[in-house]
C-alpha cells in the first residue's frame, strides 16, 4: 500500500512539471536546441522554471493562476515580464480584487 501512495505522488507531480528536452554526454538540450550543462537551472520565454541534471531533468511553471474571485466584478491580467496575474476590478482597473484561490 505504501508503494501505491508513492506512485501517486509521482504521478501527480509529471502533471506540474514536465520533461522537454533530451540527454547528450555533457548536459541536456532543450526544446530550442540550446545545450545546458549538467547541475544548471533556467527560466524559459513561456514562464517554465527548468533544471538539468544527470539524474532528473524536466521544467515547472513559475505561474500561479488565480481561481477563486468575483468573475463578474473583476478580470484577471497576465503579466508575461514577470510571470504573474493581476486581478482587478473590470469597472477601474486600478483597484484590486480578492482572491481565495490559485493554482500553480
């Protein structure tokens, strides 16, 4: 049963974060062609967090979407810069709203 739960977690965590790049003898290649080293971290252009090493290699988002507001009183913004959303009121932009959730 222990092995089972372990698996799950395994399992959960591909659907986070996901592999997309290959193995050469000194590093791995990304989805672009770029070399990196082995034991090297990188943000990607599309806001994925990836590491390199000869064990694991696979990249994670760095965005935390926001879930839970009042869709009908406020919208969120995506801020590609810096990876992030914004929830503001769609009457005055400049106002925030509360959120209660995200998922990231």
């Amino acid at each position: 049963q222990m092995h089972m739960l372990g698996l799950l977690i395994i399992v959960a965590s591909v659907t986070l974060c996901d592999a997309q790049f290959g193995y050469v003898l000194s590093g791995c290649i990304d989805e672009n062609g770029v070399l990196h080293e082995f034991n090297s971290k990188w943000k990607t252009k599309d806001c994925q967090s990836c590491s390199c090493s000869k064990e694991t290699m696979g990249c994670c988002s760095l965005v935390i979407t926001p879930r839970i507001y009042d869709e009908e009183k406020c919208e969120s913004i995506f801020y590609e810069e810096t990876c992030s959303y914004k929830v503001v009121e769609k009457a005055d932009p400049s106002k925030l709203c509360e959120v209660h959730g995200a998922v990231g």
